[in-house]
C-alpha cells in the first residue's frame, strides 16, 4: 500500500474514463455502488481476491458517507497506467470533516459524527489512497485498486460530471509525457450532452497523438482535427520544471491558473471555438516553482474559491484538489471539470 501522500510522477500516459456518480445518502445507494464497483472489476478483468477487496472498500466508502457524511457523492471510475487497468473511487462530502485524517486512518479509531470509521479496512485493502478534510468543510477521499503492483500515483489527474439530468458529461481532461514534456489538456465541448462528449472524445484523442510540440503548436492540431465536430474550448499546459516555466495556450472559455500557497496567478485563454473559429494561438509562460500546483476547469466551475480555504490541500494527491474544487465551485446548470497537475521536483 502507499501512504497517504502527495503524488510523485508517473511515467506515461494517464487514460481516465469519465465514470459514474452516485449520490449516497440511504443504505440502499450503498449496495447499488458496491454492485456497480463489481461489475466494473468483472470488465477490466480485476480478479477474484482483488474484486472482493474492491466490494469492501466501497461498501465501506458508501457506508461512512450514509452514517456520518453530509450531502455525499462517490464517482467509480476505471482508471489505466500503462498496460494496466484499475478502479478508482473519490468520495466527497461537506462535513463535518475530520481534524486528523492520519489518526481516522487507523483501525478502531473512531470519533462519534465524523467519516473515521471504516478508514483503516480500507487502507488495507487498497492499492493506493489519499484524502484530505477541513472540519465544518467536508471531506475529499480518493482509493484506486490495482490486479498487481501499482503505478506511482498519477502526477496529473482531473474530475468531471455532467450537467444535471444529463447521462454524459461534455468536459474532458487528458495527461501525457513526450520526451520529457509534461503536458495537460482540458476541454470544453460545445454545448452540452453527446455531441458536446463527442467533440470532447475527439479533442482527446487528438491530443494523445498530437506530435511532440509546445502548446501553440498541439492546440493548433487540435483545432484542425476536431472541425468534424461541433467544437469546443480547450486549453494545454506544459509544466516544465527544469526551465521554471509553465506554457500555456488555449482557445475559449478555460480557467488556468498556477498555485503557489495562498497564491493563485492566472494564466490567460484566448477568444475562440477550436475546430471552428480562432485568431492566432498564442503561447503564454508563466513562472512555475518548485511545489507549484496548476490547476485548470472549464466555465461550469467558478473562479469563487481560494487556497488558503484548505490548509494542507496542495500537498496531497492533485485528485483530490480536483475532487475538492469541484465539489465546491461546480455549477449543476452546467458541465464542469477540473484539472489538477504537479510536475516532479
């Protein structure tokens, strides 16, 4: 198992479906997540012992969010590293929180009204797991289970949900390594619903074959690969540590912006619809230190949230900042998605 941590690198490519969420409030939201999570683990072919562990952890995860957990929701995703393929859950809630998430974490810790019972069985069963919580704010919980040995935690990874009512979500978000260039895309299909998810799909497909370029140069691929579909807003960032530099380009309505403690430095999009209507890309950079988080969300998430709000965030998994901003700033009248990324020191 690996502790509760921040996130090193992982060295490929991450592929995150969209996955599910549930709202867990009554007993019976928890059966139908653990019955889901096995179905899952029969398709990614998880195996038997590690699909019994899988049914725990979300039976536990599920269960402590109907017991002591306010307004809250669980996403079961696959998630896939290399030639690998695994299950993750975030759960997320709005309190009570917790005040030492590290002492929750340990078998027979309990506190009456909070989320620590039930953590220790599942940091024994998982793979890898992080969380973090703020008392009277609410808790952030991510577990992935593996078949075998797992990745190093993922040095970039997004959150996304779909409009209310709506079966698929038309935000998006995609990692890669090239020759050493660490790059993220966020994405914004127009609209919402199936076409806006195909213009995204297509956005992120194009993305992971796009050639090794700077920003400018993969977003302009992007924009000519996509002009099938209805369009979308995209941003890239390349987090490049040696040079102390974040490069970013992108077209329409994407939120960037570079972390630093209780700092938050905005990072600029340009006017336009890729795949449809552009000026020149231009290419931005903007100063990245060592630790420096970057974080990007498409315009179903509001600017209305600070760092400071969540003391000790940016040193845990870049999921759970994710999970946490999302939960937060989300807007349920739109699509939304949230990127996170921290490139190694």
């Amino acid at each position: 198992m690996v502790p509760m941590s921040g996130a090193p690198v992982l060295e490929s490519d991450q592929v995150s479906d969209s996955g599910t969420w549930f709202r867990v409030e009554v007993t019976s939201a928890a059966s139908a997540v653990r019955r889901a999570a096995e179905r899952l683990a029969a398709q990614l072919n998880l195996g038997e012992q590690r699909t019994a562990d899988l049914a725990i952890v979300a039976a536990e995860l599920a269960s402590n969010l109907v017991k002591h957990a306010d307004e809250g929701l669980l996403l079961l995703r696959p998630v896939r590293a290399d030639e690998q393929a695994g299950v993750e859950l975030i759960a997320i809630d709005t309190g009570p929180g917790m005040i030492d998430m590290d002492r929750s974490a340990t078998d027979g810790h309990s506190t009456a009204g909070t989320l620590g019972i039930g953590l220790g069985a599942i940091v024994r069963q998982a793979s890898w797991f992080d969380a973090h919580s703020v008392p009277n704010r609410g808790t952030t919980l991510a577990v992935q289970i593996w078949p075998e040995t797992p990745p190093k935690p993922f040095w970039a990874a997004g959150v996304n949900r779909p409009l209310a009512g709506e079966a698929v979500s038309g935000d998006g978000f995609a990692s890669r390594i090239r020759d050493g260039r660490h790059q993220v895309l966020l994405c914004d299909g127009l609209g919402h619903g199936p076409l806006a998810a195909a213009a995204t799909a297509a956005a992120l497909n194009a993305f992971r074959a796009a050639p090794t370029a700077p920003p400018a140069e993969v977003v302009e691929h992007l924009h000519r690969s996509i002009r099938h579909t209805r369009g979308a807003a995209l941003a890239v960032a390349e987090l490049d540590v040696p040079a102390a530099v974040v490069r970013f380009a992108g077209l329409g309505n994407i939120a960037g912006a570079v972390l630093e403690g209780e700092d938050r430095r905005g990072m600029v999009s340009l006017p336009g619809i890729a795949g449809h209507q552009r000026r020149t890309v231009r290419e931005y950079q903007y100063p990245l230190r060592p630790g420096s988080t970057v974080v990007m969300h498409s315009d179903g998430v509001t600017d209305r949230w600070r760092p400071a709000d969540y003391p000790g965030l940016l040193g845990r998994a870049p999921v759970l900042l994710a999970a946490t901003v999302l939960r937060d700033a989300g807007i349920r009248r739109d699509d939304a998605c949230v990127l996170a990324a921290r490139a190694p020191t």
